[in-house]
C-alpha cells in the first residue's frame, strides 16, 4: 500500500502515522529489511548497524522482531536473521546487525551508532523526549543515516516536533487500509463504538489531534463526556452564530443543538450536546433554513442566534423561512474566550454531556484558550455551543429560585 512505500526525496525521518491495524509494523519491518539488504543474500546493504526502539525490551522483540508482521515474518529464508537472545541483537547472513532498545532506558543509546533506526509507537513512550535526542546523536554513520517511526498518533510534544522539523516526511492510513487483513468483526466493532469521536479520528484514521497550550477543553476531559444514547430532555435550542458574508470564502455559519434536563437545582442539571448543523459557504437564506431545519428535526424550543455581525437582518431572514419559529438575539458583549470559560466549567464540572459525531466542533473545543482562539478561520461552532449553553444552564440558574414548601 502507498502509506507503506518510503517517500522520495532527501529526508532524515519518516513518519508513518496510522490508525490500529493499519500496517505500520509491516512497513517499518520491510523498511528495515530494504536498509540491510543487499541484490544477494550476503551482499552489502546500504545500513549495516540498525537500532530497533520500542517503549520495552519486550515489545521490540514481540512486536518489531517476532510479531505476525515483524522482521522474521517478512524475511524470505535465505535472507532470514539470526536472534541473538543474549546480545538482543538480529544478525544477517550479509553480517548485518540490528539491536534493540528501550525508551524506558535512554542512556542505553549513549554508546553504540547507527546508521538506520525504527522506531515504533513513539507517541506512547514515558521518555520519549530522551530517548528521541540520544537517538539523534546516534545516528552518526553512513552517508545519509535515515529513521523510520511507525506510531499511532497522540498529542505529545516529541511527536509535534518531529512532524514540524523540514527533515521530515509523513504517510498516513486509517485503520481500513488494512481491512483485507484483518477480521470484519473487529472493523464493525470499533467503527460502531468510536465513530464520530476524537478517540476513533486518533485511534482509527490515524489523525494528530492537538490541544492547544492553555485550552479550555482538552481531549481527555471531551472523552470523559461521551453518550451512545441520547437521554431525557426537558428542553432543547438550537443556538446560530451567522457569518459575516454568505460567500464561498466565509467563515462557517455555527448551528448547534443543545439539551437540557432540569431536575433539582441546578447543580444537579445535566446538559447534552446532541448535534452540529454548522453549514459552510451558505447564503442568508441557506442558514436560516439550515437552523430552522435543526429546530424541527431535533423538536427544539427555540433559536438562539447572536446578532452582533447581522443585527436585525438575522431576525428578518429567519422569519421569511418560518414567521413562528421562537426566536431570541443575543448580543456578545465580550470576547470569545471571557464567554467560553463559564461553559468550560460546567463541562469541568461534568454537567455536559456529548452525543457522537461531534468531532469538528470538538477540534474547535480544543483550540479554544483563554486567549483566544489558536485555530484557523473564527471558532463559529464553539460561538454556536456557548450560546446553546448559555441558554440552557447559566442563564436559567443566574434566575432560579427553590420552590417554596408551604407550612401547614
């Protein structure tokens, strides 16, 4: 497969990110294979010493050497290695040797050099940042000493450096890549259980999912809130945070929608987001009759829509789609972080629940800082959230008063 294949071109290391299954050890197996090999069995390859470096000793033997896809199994017999058990080294028969190393042991790389490397899953190594630089500094012979890293991507610091370094290059596979080998019923189970979550974009398609520095969501804390069914609502909205202009070349037009179960007070409320509608590119016309569309398909309550950028107009177009939608403007009068933090704690709080397939307003979640926005574009879908919550939770509670129990 093309992900498989070391890119062209003059790099120091190549990245395979993949999802579970995808095929990385496979390919770091035969990019190692490619290094030490010659035209003949015992001819010259071009790397004669190898480090092989997992997070243990146990897994770069179990995996990267002895696993269903490592470098036994892709060995043809007459070019098959030797495993030196006491030496934890590979020989081949052109006198080729490749050690293994742990990331739990970096001051294991201080002595030996290399002229090749792999290294496997390093986005899940407890020391992954020394590791990686005694790794660098041994990787002094040859001409062009080369490393292949085979890892399930994960937010990590190490990993982020190494992708932004020019030296580098990247191919990436979702777990389907894969699926000629490997059981219909694990694709089935995993595809049904984390589709549309952050969890399965970083498990199954491979993709680095970031938090940026300072954010007020993180990755973990979205994926401590997750439902599979949707739950009782005592209300719903749909909250709208129009764009500018209705061109191609706009911002989105966030369209969330939003529930809530009200029992006791309100620390007791529990909220859930249950769907983004956000539409790209549309037109006036286009995001009202998107947020109107919301309103019947989910039996919300009411629209929410912040007029700042549109003023009246916004009230205008979404009555020439429905005169007798239940509408209320809002108006921001502070910034986008200062109106987000509130919200942040009650998900801080665990009162905000998510329902699946919420992922690209979770990436804008994890973005958002209390500075501001670090993504691209304007964070319309999380403008959108705050507003569904802010209606449901903190407004409501800022006028809650407990029911009087009458004395007899």
């Amino acid at each position: 497969m093309e992900h498989q294949l070391p890119p062209e071109g003059d790099w120091r290391s190549w990245v395979i990110m993949g999802g579970r299954g995808a095929g990385k050890t496979r390919a770091g197996a035969e990019w190692v294979r490619a290094q030490v090999e010659g035209a003949r069995p015992t001819d010259e390859g071009r790397a004669r010493r190898v480090a092989l470096v997992g997070e243990t000793l146990d897994q770069v033997r179990d995996v990267m050497i002895f696993g269903d896809s490592g470098i036994l199994a892709c060995s043809p017999p007459d070019r098959c290695p030797t495993w030196e058990a006491g030496r934890k080294r590979l020989v081949w028969p052109n006198g080729a040797m490749a050690t293994v190393h742990s990331a739990y042991d970096p001051e294991g790389l201080r002595g030996p050099q290399f002229d090749a490397a792999w290294v496997d899953e390093l986005a899940k190594w407890k020391k992954a940042g020394d590791t990686w630089d005694n790794l660098q500094f041994a990787l002094r012979l040859g001409d062009k000493p080369q490393v292949c890293v085979t890892t399930t991507p994960r937010n990590v610091g190490v990993l982020k450096g190494l992708l932004k370094s020019p030296s580098t290059v990247v191919t990436q596979a979702p777990t389907e890549a894969n699926a000629a080998n490997l059981a219909a019923s694990f694709l089935e189970e995993v595809r049904a259980r984390y589709q549309g979550t952050r969890l399965g974009r970083q498990e199954l398609d491979g993709i680095l999912l970031e938090d940026a520095e300072g954010a007020l969501w993180t990755s973990a804390g979205i994926e401590a809130c997750r439902l599979r069914d949707l739950p009782e609502m005592d209300r719903i909205v749909v909250a709208l945070d129009p764009a500018a202009t209705g061109s191609a070349a706009s911002d989105e037009c966030g369209i969330v929608v939003a529930g809530v179960k009200m029992t006791g007070p309100p620390q007791d409320w529990r909220a859930t987001v249950i769907a983004d509608c956000t539409v790209a590119g549309a037109s006036p016309s286009g995001w009202a009759q998107a947020a109107v569309s919301a309103m019947t398909r989910f039996g919300a309550d009411k629209l929410v829509a912040e007029v700042n950028q549109g003023g009246q107009m916004v009230a205008e177009v979404v009555r020439q789609v429905d005169p007798l939608v239940p509408f209320k403007a809002v108006h921001a009068s502070r910034g986008k972080a200062a109106r987000a933090e509130p919200v942040a704690a009650l998900y801080e709080q665990g009162r905000v629940r998510h329902m699946p397939g919420l992922d690209a307003l979770e990436d804008q979640m994890c973005r958002m800082t209390v500075h501001g926005y670090e993504g691209k574009g304007s964070p319309d879908r999380v403008d959108a959230l705050v507003w569904a919550l802010h209606e449901l939770m903190i407004e409501p509670a800022a006028t809650w008063r407990a029911p009087r129990v009458r004395s007899l």
